[in-house]
C-alpha cells in the first residue's frame, strides 16, 4: 500500500514538474489567476483564441482541476516559458 501510495506521489510530481505557467487577468478583478498545465503553448493558445470568438476558456491545470473563465471576462492571457524544471546548482 505504501509503495502505490509512493508512485502515485512521483508520477504527479513528474507531471507537475512538466507543467508551464500561465496568468489570466480578469477584468475588473484585483487579482490574477495564476495555474500550471501540462498542455502545450500551441494548446493553451487555441483555446484562447477559441474563448476570444465567443466560446469559455476551459483549461485543466497541472492537478487535473479545471479552470473556466467566460471569453468577456479575459482581460489577457500570459503564457511561461514551455520547458522542464531544472534540479541543481550546475549550470547548464
């Protein structure tokens, strides 16, 4: 039981690790919401280019919770940088 609770722990530190960041301001909201996904960049900018033409912005972050944000409420949308985390202090 420990050790499937073990791998289960690894394989969602793996896919979070894997993760890209992405900021979407709402309009007339003080904050920002911030999430990680492991969707590609070219998937995230599908999506908002689809919720920008009338459609919701329905994103799953890296945990598998989904976010949906209605296309009038997009104040903009930033994408990370789509590469892995680097572990270490050696420069690469």
């Amino acid at each position: 039981m420990r050790r499937q609770r073990t791998r289960a722990r690894l394989r969602a530190r793996a896919a979070y690790d894997d993760a890209m960041e992405i900021t979407i301001g709402i309009r007339q909201v003080a904050r920002e919401l911030t999430l990680e996904t492991n969707q590609s960049a070219d998937e995230i900018t599908a999506a908002v280019e689809k919720a920008l033409a009338g459609a919701i912005l329905d994103l799953t972050d890296a945990r598998g919770r989904r976010v949906i944000v209605p296309s009038e409420a997009i104040g903009y949308v930033e994408l990370g940088a789509e590469e892995t985390r680097r572990v270490g202090f050696g420069k690469a």
